[in-house]
C-alpha cells in the first residue's frame, strides 16, 4: 500500500511514522512518500522517519521529494497536513485580531478565517493532481486546518476526502484512563463542526458486552476533572449537561481568552521553539524513535487517529471513529453539503454518520450561526474578493459588527497580501 503525506516535512511527521510501525498489522504500508517544498525538512524528517522504520524492523520504504506528481502517483492514501505561511503566518493569525478586539486563533474567528484564504486554494490545486494521479478509489485525508472549510471544498469538488480532528480521539482516551478502560471499550457522542463540539455521551462497554453511558457520572462525580481539562466553569457544563471542546472557550470565554492572550506569549512562538529543538534531534543519527519533545508539538494522538481512519477505510471493520463528512441529514438544519463532525460508522465503501439525538436549541443555534460563517467563508477563499471577506467576516459569531468587521477584513488583507493573488 503507497502512502503519500502532502506537507511530509512537518515535524508531525514522526509521530505517523510511529503510529504506522505500533499499527503495521491493520496498516501494511510498503511505500510512504514525504511531499514537501523545504529540501531542509525533507532532508532531516525524512531522514529521521527512514531511521525509525529501519529500527523497527518495518517494510515500508520512505521517500521525500518535492515532487508532487512522483508522490501521489498511484498512491492508495493521500493524507494532507498543510500550514501556508508557516509558523510565522500562524503568529500573524494570533496577533492582529487583537487590534480590533477580537481572538487570535489558527482555526477559530478571524485568524482561523485568515487561514482558510490561504489554505483552500492551494489544497484544491493539488487535489486535482491526485484526482489525475492517485488510484481512482484513493481517499484524501484532511488533517488541514480549518478541517471542517477545507474538507467542505474537497467535497464540493468531487473529490473523495474525509476530515480528521484529535479533539475526539483525545477525549476517548482521557475517558478511558479516568474509568481504567481499554480505549476500544470507550465510544463518544460527538456532534458539532470542527473545533465547536460536545461530547454529549460517553459510551463504555464491559467485559460482558454490556455497553452504558457514563457521561452521567463524569457530571456528577468527576465535574472539576472536566472543567479542568476543558478550561470552562463546571456550572456551564453541568448547564449543557454535556462536555464543550475546548474550543468552545474561544466563544463561552472569549474576552477572559483574549486578555490571557494578550499578556501571553503566542502559541506560535511557543511551537517555533519546539519545532526547532525537534528539527535539532531529527538532524542527529543517534535517534531512533521519536522525541519526547514531540508531545509538547501539539496533536495529541494524532497518529492513532490517522492510523485508525486509515485502516478502516481500507478494510471492511466498520467500526465508529469521529470524522469530518457530508451533513446529508444528520443534522436536519443545516444543508446537506454542509460538513459537520460526528460519531460515524467507517468502513471501505465511505463513512456515514451515526443517528443523533435531537440537538437543544443553545448548540443548535451556535452550530448554526458558525455554519453560515462556514459557507461564507468557503466562497470567499474559492472566489474571491474583498465584498466575499467583508461578509463572512461579519457573519462571524464572534465579529459581527459591521465596523468591527470592516476593520477586521482591512487587518487580514494587509497581513495576508502576498498569500492571495486577487488582494492586489
């Protein structure tokens, strides 16, 4: 099986590689390709990702190149783990919102915005080359942040893509240690669009096969656990009787999260850092296995996830993993093209989302109004136009006024000029 991960030089990189060495039975790669435009990071990931395979005694062949159409050729998988502008574009994400009082964040508001101006075009770009290359029934798995807009532009093309996100993956396996559970044992109700979901169930089945929720029980007798994981009051989740995503701070906390940010280095900063110590031991023979340091990168579990989606959708297992797919009527408010991330079942011929309770009117709403965003958005970063921004961003929850929004779409066209051709 040929593997093909677009942005292969991500410092990421090594903990897939990982994952597909503790997973080489569900996932039997033979060839993984490592795309990415820096000689520099395909010369030291690839180079690190080589080594840990030779160590473990596994098959797969690594290459890294620059060429997109020798990497995605004949490839059964494509996985897409994109960041347009670096680092340094990310930094920008979270700074200039501040100017007009509003969040800084990659995904979330007007710096996840931003991110998907300049994302969407070029995901679309080499899409079309695997659509042309890959194997007819290869899936494109986006990693890609915004997942939800970027899976949502795939779709829309025709192209056979599913939305991954470790938020879901990172509360089964929180779940599952707090109960002393396998990981299996642990199935979650999660519904929203990415970065704004609750887990409104939590699944687990005993030895006996016996399968009941315990979601009851976290809010009850585990509540300040939750709250701190979630960095949210416990009155407000007891509210809600479910949990939010952490995301969901950015919108229930937004003014405490932006004077926290506004008196804090930047998560950019801090990820540059890491980057570089991890690019320092990649560069050394001596490792073999991934850092330590890793876990301080971000994206948690990322590897299990990527692994397991993977594998099912390779396979006929039809197990239940948390996905970014069609809306289709699962959530009957919102249009079926809508992209929305849900418990699904996952096997071979697709994914397809698990029934789903009625939602109560205080998510419904914010999934909603984030949704319209949603679809702004998209048409802004697909054609467009500075009217197309101004919209969107008004549209936004966390924008909305006009002024505000005005100063706003002026903020991110200066600052992303040279990543969108039409600004000029």
């Amino acid at each position: 099986m040929k593997l093909a991960i677009i942005g292969g030089g991500s410092t990421y990189t090594p903990e897939l590689i990982d994952g597909f060495i503790r997973y080489s039975d569900a996932l039997p790669l033979s060839e993984i390709w490592l795309y990415d435009p820096s000689e520099e990071r395909r010369r030291l990931v690839g180079g690190m990702a080589k080594r840990m395979l030779e160590v473990a005694g596994h098959q797969a062949v690594i290459h890294a190149t620059d060429d997109l159409v020798a990497a995605v050729s004949d490839a059964d998988t494509v996985l897409i783990q994109l960041r347009i502008g670096g680092q340094e574009a990310r930094k920008s994400d979270e700074t200039w919102p501040h100017e007009a009082c509003c969040i800084g964040q990659e995904t979330t508001g007007p710096g996840g915005f931003a991110k998907a101006l300049r994302t969407v075009p070029v995901v679309l770009e080499i899409a079309e080359v695997i659509r042309r290359k890959a194997k007819k029934d290869a899936w494109i798995i986006d990693f890609t942040n915004p997942v939800g807009i970027v899976t949502r532009a795939l779709l829309n093309a025709g192209h056979r893509a599913v939305g991954l996100c470790n938020v879901a993956i990172g509360f089964q396996r929180r779940f599952a240690a707090e109960l002393g559970v396998s990981n299996s044992a642990v199935t979650l109700g999660h519904v929203g669009l990415n970065h704004l979901t609750w887990e409104r169930n939590v699944f687990v089945r005993d030895e006996n096969g016996t399968v009941s929720d315990r979601l009851p029980e976290f809010l009850d007798r585990r509540i300040d656990w939750i709250a701190d994981d979630v960095h949210l009051p416990a009155s407000l989740i007891r509210l809600q009787n479910a949990v939010p995503s952490y995301y969901l701070r950015y919108y229930y906390a937004h003014d405490i999260v932006l004077d926290e940010q506004r008196h804090e280095t930047t998560r950019a900063d801090a990820v540059m850092q890491v980057e570089r110590d991890l690019l320092a031991q990649y560069a050394d023979e001596s490792v073999v296995a991934k850092p330590d340091a890793l876990s301080k990168r971000g994206g948690a579990f990322y590897s299990e996830a990527a692994v397991e989606l993977i594998a099912s959708l390779t396979s006929d297992r039809g197990d239940t993993q948390v996905v970014n797919l069609r809306n289709d009527g699962a959530l009957p408010f919102l249009p079926d093209d809508h992209v929305i991330e849900v418990s699904a079942s996952v096997n071979s011929s697709g994914v397809a989302a698990l029934p789903i309770p009625p939602l109560e009117a205080d998510k419904q709403g914010l999934i909603a109004h984030v949704a319209g965003y949603e679809r702004l958005a998209l048409d802004a970063a697909v054609h467009g136009g500075r009217d197309r921004v101004l919209s969107a961003m008004m549209a936004h929850p966390l924008v909305q006024q006009f002024d505000r929004a005005e100063k706003l779409t002026d903020l991110l066209l200066a600052e992303n000029a040279s990543s969108l051709p039409w600004s000029a």
